[in-house]
C-alpha cells in the first residue's frame, strides 16, 4: 500500500498541465468559430475586391447592417456545422465514458491531441490552396466531424484523468476552457479593429491553434514523470489490485474478511458492494444530481447564447463605432472573460461543499431567470416578446451573472463528480460528467431554436 505524506505538487506543475491540456481542448476549437467569416468567404459571400474585413463583411458581428445576400452553401453553413459539431461530440463523449477502460489512457489522450493537430495543419494548408466552394464545404464539414469526435474523446478522458486527483484539479481543465474563449473572442476584436485580410487572419488563427496543440502534447507527455502524479495514480492501481483480489478470493469461495484479519490482524468488514465490479449503472446512482446538474448549466447557457444574446442591438450606438463593436465586446468577450472568472474560483473557493444536497441543484435551477430577462432585452428581430430592458447597461449586467454563474457553478459539478465515488471509479465518473456536459450543449443547440423562436 501507499504509504507516508502526499507528496506536494512543486510550483503547481501538475495544476499548470491541467490548465494547458484544457486550453488545448477549446482554442483551437474557438478559432475555427471565430474564422466563420473566412469560411463564408470561400463559399462565395461577396467581400470587397482586397478581401479587407470591412463592416460589410463582418456584419454577423454588426446586426445593424444591412445582410449580405449569400448563396446556398453560405446560408446552410452554420446549421450544418452546428450538426456536424454536436452529434459527433455527443456520440464519442458517450463512447468514451463506456469503453474508456478498454483504451488505454495514452492513446485515447494523446492520439486525439494528434488527431485534431492533423486536421488544423490541414486546414492552415487550405487556407493557400484554391477550391471550389463545394468541395471545400465537404472537406471543411468533414474536419469538423473528425475534429469534434477526437475533442469528444479528449475532453472526456481529461476529465477522466483529473477525476484521480483532488477535486481542485478539474477546475484548472475548466479555467483554461474557459480562457480559450476569451482568447478567440480577443482575436476577434483585434481582427475587426485592424482591418486584416480574411486570409491572414484565419491563417493566424489556425497557426496558433497548431501551436497551442504541440505544448498541449508537450505537457502531456512531461506529466508522468511527475511524482505528485504518479502517486495518485498508484492509489488508483493499488485500488484496483486490492479489488481484484477480493474478488478472486470470493471466486474461489474464502473469505476476504479473514484473509484482512490474518494480514493486519483486524477486521474491517466491507459491505459485498466493495467486492463487485463497479458498473456505470452503479456509479451513475451516486452522481446522477450532479451530472443533470452540470447538464441543466448547459442547457439553459447554450440555449441563449449565442443564438439570442448575438441578436441584441445597442440602444445608445446611434451612428457611433460602438455599433460595431457592440456584439463582440457585450456578448462575446463579456460572456467568456466571467465565465473564465467563474471556472477559475473554483481553483480556491468551493460552496456549496459536495454533500450539500438540496442547495446546489437549487442554485443551478435558479439560472432559468436568464432566459426571460435576456429576451426581454432589446433583441431584434422579433415579432412576439415587448422589449422591457431598454438600456445597454441592463444587458450588460445580466451577461456578467449569466457568464459567471455558468463557469462556477458548471466547474463546481465538474469537480465534485468524481469525488462522489471510490478513487478506483474516479476516472469512470469524470466522463460520465463529461457525457452530461456534452448532453446539455446538445440539449441547449435544440432549445435555442425554439427560444429564438418565442422572440
């Protein structure tokens, strides 16, 4: 057995790894997002004869232009992609929370990371090459899928893996998830504000995304040799051997309570439970309030954002540059920056604790007041809802406890997951957490049209 103190995590390397192999998973990602204007442009939206981000090519950022007139493959775009985006991540998230333990933790981990690297040099290399807009519609749908399959695998196994240590080690993954975004939602601000050619830009953007995935596979690869984790992964495999062998001693019909008495010479009785093989079944009864929880988070964030909070218009723009950058900074940048705040304060502050078991899954319910006060913002269009929150600055504040609400209280369950159970099941629990969060961005992707609908 493990014995003596734990050892101490030396200037927080295995915290800094986690935060890495976190923004790993959602930058690259959040790029792809934010070169939407450059995909637009290769299946034929018209853009001036230099191809210079203007407001008229931006105006998905700038509700209040006039749309540009786009042809079929341009107008189906988003919708595909979304499609093409969630079911895979759906599936393979589901997949990996059920066949984890027959794939070895390096492949599933470190293939994905290679994988995704692939598909962004890929399409970096496509930036330079001429296609017709159909076949580069297939190729870049095709990406998406690969991309989100191995994302699917890779987060689930990453919180799988931090499922292991102690609970503060999930909200690194999650701060860094959420910083990804602040970062794309800069990058897409600074583009706007330069006025930088579509092509350089999302070149830029691809770039970056491949160099980010090189450190990701560099931390990964540093992480074993570390002694902080390397003991929790003995107390795992140490976990499993003493399970196995109780179980072999019932197979063969002794009693393992004996075989206790007659090493250690004390008898601890465990409850028949102990000797099992833990299933997902089992393992679900003890976190089930928590994975619908992190579940609803989601649901309720995707089902607003961005489909309804993008459609705000600024009441006090007039004819002012702030029209311009209004969407970017009050949604996008707004959102991802307390969202990051919210996932990071879980690295230091916990409440409620994990036995809370009423006041949790209160606070995540309470969330559902922001679906009726952000639509009640000044979304346009709309033909249903009367407009009751006029000014920016309502909008601004509902997108600051919106944001921030959605990172503490998703990294919360997150973290608490995993804890709910023995330490040899940890790595089962956290992607099955996983599963759910990607359960609720699906469910989210759904409600968003029905919402937008009620507008």
């Amino acid at each position: 057995m493990t014995t003596g103190h734990t050892p101490q995590d030396r200037y927080k390397a295995v915290w800094l790894i986690f935060f890495m192999l976190g923004l790993g998973t959602l930058l690259p990602w959040n790029f792809f997002m934010t070169a939407s204007m450059y995909f637009k442009s290769r299946l034929g939206q018209p853009q001036n004869e230099t191809g210079i981000m203007t407001k008229e090519s931006s105006d998905f950022l700038d509700p209040t232009q006039p749309p540009v007139k786009a042809n079929f493959l341009d107008s189906i775009f988003n919708n595909v992609m979304t499609i093409c985006a969630m079911l895979p991540l759906l599936i393979f998230t589901c997949l990996n929370s059920i066949l984890h333990q027959r794939i070895p933790q390096v492949f599933r981990i470190l293939g994905s990371l290679v994988a995704i690297l692939l598909m962004f040099a890929l399409t970096a290399i496509l930036v330079k090459v001429h296609l017709d807009p159909l076949p580069f519609f297939t190729v870049t749908m095709v990406k998406i899928v690969i991309i989100n399959s191995f994302g699917a695998i890779l987060q689930g196994s990453l919180f799988g893996l931090a499922g292991l240590l102690p609970a503060n080690y999930t909200a690194p993954i999650m701060s860094g998830q959420g910083l990804a975004g602040t970062f794309a939602a800069v990058a897409m601000i600074c583009a706007i504000a330069s006025g930088s050619e579509l092509e350089k830009s999302a070149f830029g953007y691809f770039i970056t995304a491949c160099g980010v995935i090189v450190l990701s596979i560099l931390c990964y690869l540093v992480l074993p040799r570390l002694k902080f984790y390397q003991y929790y992964q003995q107390v795992k495999m140490e976990a499993l051997g003493e399970r196995e062998t109780k179980m072999d001693l019932i197979k063969r019909g002794e009693n393992p309570v004996k075989t206790v008495e007659v090493e250690q010479g004390v008898a601890k009785p465990s409850p028949q439970s102990t000797y099992e093989k833990p299933s997902i079944i089992a393992i679900l009864k003890e976190i089930w309030v928590l994975a619908l929880s992190v579940c609803f988070v989601f649901t309720i964030t995707i089902g607003v954002f961005p489909s309804i909070t993008a459609e705000v218009k600024s009441t006090i723009a007039g004819t002012s540059n702030w029209k311009n950058y209004f969407t970017p900074v009050t949604c996008f940048l707004t959102f991802n920056i307390f969202d990051w705040a919210g996932r990071s304060l879980t690295s230091v502050f916990m409440w409620p604790k994990k036995d809370s078991r009423y006041l949790l899954p209160a606070l995540v319910l309470s969330r559902i007041v922001f679906v009726p006060l952000l639509m009640l913002c000044n979304v346009h269009p709309r033909k249903n809802l009367p407009v009751i929150f006029h000014h920016d600055a309502w909008f601004i504040v509902f997108m600051m406890f919106f944001a921030f609400s959605n990172g503490y209280l998703a990294s919360l369950c997150m973290c608490f997951g995993p804890k709910k159970v023995k330490s040899s099941e940890a790595e089962t629990a956290g992607s099955i957490m996983a599963f759910f969060l990607s359960l609720g961005l699906a469910f989210g992707a759904l409600l968003s049209f029905l919402l937008r609908a009620i507008v």
